[in-house]
C-alpha cells in the first residue's frame, strides 16, 4: 500500500466507496428521522443536541475513510476486508442512534465508532508499513486516533453536563488530529476525487428531504388535495431540495483545494452543510405532522425547522464553495437569500416562500453565469 499519484488521470470514486457510503445512508436517515420526533414532540433543544452528536460521529468518521482512499486506495482483498470491518462499524453506530434520542445512551454508537475508527487505523499502519516517504504521517494518524479511541470508551464512565464537555474536547481533538499528523508529510489525496466524494455525499443528505418531500405529496393524496397547505408544502419541499442541489453544484471546481489549510477549510466546512441538508427533510416532515394536527408545537417552532437549515446550508456553501471561487453579485445573493429565508420565517407558508426565495437564487446564478460566459465570448 503506497500514497497514489495525486495527478493520476481519471480518478473517480469507486463501487467500493459508494457501498461504504450506503452504509452512513442508514445511519443518517435514522438521525434524521428521531430529530423529526423529538421536534414535534416539542423537545427541540433535546433532539437537536442529540442530533448534532450523532451527526458529527458519522460525518467524521465518513470524512477520514474518504480522504484516506482518496490517497492509498489499493483495492486489494485486505483493504476489502478492512473497509467492511469500517462499514459493520457504521451499521452498530446506525443502530445505536434512536438510543442517542431516546436517553442519550451513546454506549451502543460509540462502541460502533470505535469499530470504524480502529479499523482506520489499522488502514494507517499498514500504510506506515508499505510506504515509507509517508510512514511519519501515517503513523501520527495511527497514534491519534487510537488514543482517541480509548479516550471514547473512557468518556462512557461520565454522565450529563461532565459527558458533553467531554465528548466536545475530545471532538475538537479529532479535529486537530489531521492537523497535526499533516504536518509531518502530506498524503497524496486527489483533488478532483475528493470533489466528486463530496458532491455524493451531498446527493445522499438531500435524499432526506427528497423522502420528505414524497412523504408530504402522499399526505396531501391521502387528503385528496383538498389541503392547499399540505400540497404546497409537498411541492415546495421539491423545489427546496431542487434548488438546494443546483446551489452545491454551481461551482465544479473548488480553489480551496489547491493549498494545504484550504483543504482543511474545505473538508470541515462541508459539517454544517451535510448536517443541514439532512435536517431539512426533517422539517419538512415536521411540517407536515404540524398540518395535519399530529404534534405539541407553535407555528414558528413548525417553520423554522424548515428555514433555519435552509439559511444554515445556504450559508455554508457560500463560504465553501462561492466565497473562494466566484466574485460579484454572486457573493452577495447568498447571504442575502439566507437573510431573508430566516427573516420571512413567522409569516406564514414558510415552505413556498422558502422555496421561492431559493429559486430566485438559482435564477442569479444562471443569469450571472450567462453575462459571463458572453463576456469570455466577446
């Protein structure tokens, strides 16, 4: 196993990522699903804390397995095997999570966790082994995540308050743990596979709010469409995750990738727009238990499940993707879009307005994209 070439033509993700990646599909539908309860059930602020842990754990985990096959992917029976001990990891962390919501019981996903993250490190060591111009970087990676690890287990001793500050520290340190190992080598990840990684990873979070927006159309059949605020919800909520997609990939390539810290910015930058994009699918559900007379919530409570995602994604793919790689107007629309998604929030109809204010995003980006390229033909 040695660091592929980072110029290396045609990289593309593999069917082997892409069956990892069904497996945090299951975990993230799971997540999403328990943050829809807990808000209708009017226990927001626990379901949402609830929701933040569960979705950095399989966020991170997603993230350091994508940037390691990026550079060593040698596609040989022991990465195989290694990588489905990572993906029965991500199924144990999966069934753990309704636990998570139900009593903050993490025993059970960190024990799924700590099967991912060892089984990643096992990945580094024999790394460390093979390639010896990348041995002291891959052997950082080896020493931090297998301290991290036992600090995990050990950090189920505590409970309320003490718990979450420790689980806070210990995420910031899996954080600085890349930074650190970083700095004695750079691994050999490729630029235009680590993109396209992403962009599948964003596909399978809008899914939420696709399987949202099924749920509230078959609600609205159900009623025989003689709910207009059903209806327009289910119509919304697909216009939503329409616009939400064309917003993502408006830029192809990304400039935050051509530096080391830019890497960095760009690989946990990507946290709140995962974490949004699949929360918005649980609004949407929220919002349409809300209609129809099934939950314990306010009227705003019910709309800003919905706008307060779509302002945070919008946001966080402004200062991924458009701040570093675009200029004009173009800048400037997206805060103002997010701005104003949160602002319309207490009126009333928050799915089509939302879904309006979206479009009218998309519409700016095409315009600016066609006075463009008019003038590269000038």
């Amino acid at each position: 196993m040695v660091g592929r070439d980072r110029e290396e033509d045609h990289r593309t993700a593999t069917t082997l990522e892409l069956f990892f990646d069904l497996c945090f599909v299951v975990a993230i539908a799971l997540a999403a699903s328990n943050l829809h309860h807990e808000v209708i059930e009017d226990h927001v602020a626990d379901g949402v804390l609830a929701y933040a842990l569960v979705f950095f754990g399989i966020w991170l985990a997603w993230l350091n397995f994508t940037w390691f096959a990026s550079a060593f992917d040698t596609d040989d029976c022991v990465y195989r095997l290694m990588t489905f001990l990572q993906m029965s990891g991500a199924l144990v962390f999966a069934a753990g999570v309704p636990r998570v919501f139900d009593d903050t019981d993490l025993v059970l996903a960190t024990t799924g966790y700590v099967i991912m993250r060892l089984a990643m490190v096992g990945q580094w060591l024999r790394a460390a082994y093979s390639d010896s111009e990348h041995r002291p970087v891959a052997l950082r990676f080896a020493i931090g995540v297998t301290t991290l690890q036992v600090l995990w287990i050990a950090r189920l001793a505590l409970h309320g308050d003490a718990g979450l500050a420790a689980f806070v520290v210990l995420a910031l340190c899996e954080l600085a743990v890349p930074v650190w190992a970083e700095r004695a080598g750079h691994t050999t990840w490729h630029p235009s596979h680590i993109t396209e990684r992403y962009g599948l990873f964003t596909i399978i979070v809008l899914g939420e709010s696709i399987l949202a927006a099924t749920i509230a159309l078959q609600t609205a059949f159900d009623a025989g469409f003689a709910n207009v605020e059903l209806l327009s919800i289910a119509i919304g909520g697909m216009a939503i995750v329409f616009a939400m997609w064309w917003l993502y990939f408006e830029v192809e390539e990304n400039r935050l990738l051509s530096t080391d810290w830019g890497s960095f910015l760009y690989g946990y930058g990507h946290l709140p727009i995962f974490a949004a994009a699949a929360s918005v699918g649980a609004g949407v559900q929220v919002l349409v238990e809300h209609e129809t007379g099934h939950g314990h919530i306010s009227d705003f409570t019910a709309s800003i499940s919905v706008t307060l995602p779509v302002a945070l994604y919008v946001m966080g793919v402004w200062a991924v993707g458009i701040l570093p790689n675009t200029k004009g107007v173009v800048r400037a629309a997206y805060p103002v879009c997010a701005v104003l998604v949160l602002g319309f929030t207490g009126l009333g109809a928050p799915v089509p307005i939302t879904a309006f204010l979206l479009a009218a995003l998309v519409a700016v980006l095409v315009l600016s994209d066609h006075h463009r390229q008019e003038g590269m033909t000038d």
